[in-house]
C-alpha cells in the first residue's frame, strides 16, 4: 500500500503480502552452532532425549492453558508466576494488553518444539551451555483470539515461544521469539487508544508517535476515505511497533525489505482469506520522519486500501496504489508541484511516461520508486479530473470485481486505454513544463 516517499509529500507504504520468513538466517545460525567458534573445536549442544522432551512439551501446553486463564481473567499475579524471573514483566504485558484491547476467546495451543533456546552463550561454559540447551526450547504455538467491533473473524497465526524447564514444570522466557509471524499484543507493554471507528495500538516508546497523536491521525483518515467513499465508515486498526525489525517480524516479511516503507495494510495472518481481519502496520523509523501533513497523507491511503479490501483484490498496481493516494491527497490541501515533485522532475529530465507503471517498476527495490508512485497517483488524479471521481471509482470497482482493465476503460470510462494513457503521459508533460 503505498504513498508518498519520504523526500516527497509523505512516506511510501507497500501492500502486504506473505513473504517467506528468516529461513537464511535461521540456518545460518543453527551452522554456527553446530561448527562452533569456540578455539576451532566442534561443539554439538545435547538435546533432551525422548522422555525428557515428552514431559516438557506437556509441561509447556499445560502453561499455556494457565497463561489463557490469566489472559481470560485479566490476572496479571497468576500470568508473572508462569513466567521465568526475566520475563514476568513481558508475561503483565500480555495480559494487561489483552485487557485493553477487549479480546475475547483467547487460546493458546502447542505445536510443536522447533529447536533449543535462543540464548546465546556468551562467556559461558560448554557444560553450562549444554545445560542451558537441554533446558530451554523454542515452540511453534498457535495463538487464537478476537478483537470484537474491530475485527469481523477471530484471528489464528503460528507465533514461537522460548521454554525453559523448571522445577518438574516449565516457564515461559519469551513470547515474541525470531522465527515465525508475530502479534504486537505478544510483543511487550503497549497502549491503546479507540473510537467507534478506530483503534490504536502503539508499542511503548514507539518512533510512530505517540497513541494519541496516532489516534488523531486514524480519525482523520477515516474522514478523508468517506469524502470519496461515503459508504464506509471504518473500522480502522492501526499497529504501531517499536522497530523497523519488529515490523518485519509481525508481517513476515525478509529483513531490510520495509526499509522505504511509511506503512503497510495486510491480513494480520498473512493470508488472502476472504474476511481475515486487515490491520495498518506502522514503520516508525520511517513513519515517524514524516511531518504531521505526510503521515496523515500515509495513513489515508493505507485507511483505503482497508475501505477497499485491498488485501484481497488482485488489481494493478499503479491502480490499486494511484487510487489509494488520490483518495489520500484528494482534500489535503496539497499542491500539485509538491505531492507530484519528484514525477515532474523525472518529466523535465527524461520526457513524459509512454505507458502505466507496471508491478515491476513500482517493487519495493525498483530505483525511482517515489517518482513511479507519483507517476501511478497522477495518473488516477488525471482520469478523476477529466472523467470525473465517480468515474475512478467505478473503473477500480469494475476491476476488483473481475472486469480486466482493458475492458472497464472502454466500458466504465468510455475510451481505451491506450488513448486514455496518451492524454494522461500529454497533460504530465505539460504540467512539468508549466513551472
């Protein structure tokens, strides 16, 4: 879901689609382990035995099933006792989230064990480090839960928690462990802030801005979304996390790839299920760059692409992104020059567009990418103003409902597209020369 870029009138936001998670660096790390870099000598950690690891699986289920209770009873107390001394503020955390969120049929269900603990040994022993391997696990564990008024389904995603065996029993040492799709809930203390149409949750310390800032800005964006699209009235669920990595980890997506990114609107399982719950996650470190015009121009445009299901629609992409932001800078009172800088400059230097931007040259790597986003959103803002808005959004009904382009050009706006891309690649040539 994309906007502006950060040299532009806001910062670029991508539409969420699962990506393939740290497999890479997961080897990476297990070939560390077991060829070692202790003086050259090969160190393979021991693992439980068969028995041992039966008794702690059953030991971690039967947690979790207390750690739901205290979730369900919003019993911060019995949720610290479940946890290991380092993690009883993480496991309030939980509770105290779940709380202010309002979820309801919270269940947490083991899977299955994926490998030792994460804790990395430094200066420690090879007998402690063993010790410490044979003790503490990481699972896959299925976390399911409601967020009634916000969301229209329960939401079930594989989260991984680390285990450490304890007194006949286990603890828990950490909920938002690397390594599969997490929950910001999960994650630490967070706040949160709710209208009847919004709802914020904000990591504590969170780059993005503060919640009620957040709140404020989540508001507006549903304001702005009903002013061309009257039929909606929300809800919006904004996720606000406190770091780049952890925005990574709770959409799946490969380090470094949301590097650009202001936000992205995605399925919070990272499935294209048809009425899966839709959230907007919030980049801070780029999010929180952005002055109060270019965040709120981001969140308005992620805010369409959660009023058109956009998560589910397969649509182009200079379509589904160009609508987005003409919805989003339609009333913001923005100058043409300004949203439309770096696509004017690009005209001056290499001439006008011959054609669209493809799905390629608007991929989060492609060069120019602040410039190809205009290019999409000049684009829409052109058909809109010679064809009319109602126009655009019969065009971007017509083909999310299954129309291909080609056809609703001729059917919805009454010409092809080839022409309407030449009057369109005409007036931008003339808007660039026109200073």
């Amino acid at each position: 879901m994309a906007g502006r870029s950060p040299e532009g009138a806001a910062g670029r936001s991508r539409p969420g689609r699962p990506v393939p998670g740290r497999l890479l660096l997961a080897i990476c790390v297990l070939l560390c382990l077991v060829l070692g870099a202790c003086g050259g000598t090969e160190i393979t950690p021991p693992r439980a035995d068969g028995d041992t690891a039966t008794r702690q699986d059953a030991a971690a289920s039967d947690l979790l099933g207390q750690l739901a209770a205290a979730v369900r009873q919003a019993d911060v107390p019995a949720a610290e006792r479940l946890a290991s001394s380092g993690e009883r503020d993480r496991a309030a955390a939980v509770v105290r989230n779940a709380a202010a969120l309002g979820l309801t049929d919270v269940r947490f269900r083991y899977v299955s064990r994926t490998g030792s603990g994460t804790d990395d040994g430094a200066g420690a022993s090879a007998t402690t480090q063993s010790q410490e391997d044979d003790r503490t696990w990481d699972a896959t564990v299925a976390v399911s839960w409601r967020l009634p008024e916000y969301d229209d389904a329960p939401t079930t995603l594989s989260a991984r928690f680390t285990f450490v065996a304890q007194g006949g029993g286990a603890r828990l040492v950490d909920t938002d462990a690397p390594g599969e799709r997490g929950a910001l809930w999960l994650s630490g203390p967070a706040a949160v802030e709710r209208t009847s149409d919004t709802l914020v949750l904000a990591a504590a310390g969170s780059a993005a801005g503060t919640p009620a800032v957040l709140s404020e800005r989540a508001r507006q964006a549903v304001r702005d979304v009903r002013k061309v699209l009257p039929g909606w009235s929300g809800p919006l669920v904004v996720e606000a996390p406190d770091s780049e990595q952890e925005l990574e980890r709770l959409i799946g997506a490969r380090p470094g790839s949301y590097a650009a990114i202001a936000a992205v609107t995605t399925t919070v399982d990272g499935s294209k299920e048809p009425g899966t719950p839709v959230h907007v996650y919030l980049n801070p470190t780029v999010f929180g760059g952005l002055g109060p015009r270019g965040s709120q121009v981001v969140l308005s445009h992620e805010a369409t692409h959660v009023a058109t299901r956009a998560s589910f629609a397969d649509l182009p992409t200079w379509l589904l992104e160009g609508f987005a932001d003409y919805v989003a800078l339609a009333h913001a009172d923005i100058p043409f020059t300004t949203a439309a800088g770096q696509v004017l400059s690009r005209v001056r230097k290499d001439g006008p567009p011959t054609a669209l931007p493809d799905a390629d040259d608007l991929a989060p790597s492609a060069s120019g990418l602040g410039a190809t986003y205009e290019e999409a959103w000049t684009a829409c803002r052109f058909l809109a103003m010679r064809y009319g808005e109602r126009t655009l959004v019969d065009l971007y009904d017509a083909v999310t409902d299954g129309t291909s382009v080609a056809a609703a050009f001729r059917s919805v706006v009454g010409t092809s597209q080839q022409a309407f891309e030449r009057a369109w690649s005409a007036d931008l040539a003339a808007q660039a020369g026109d200073r």
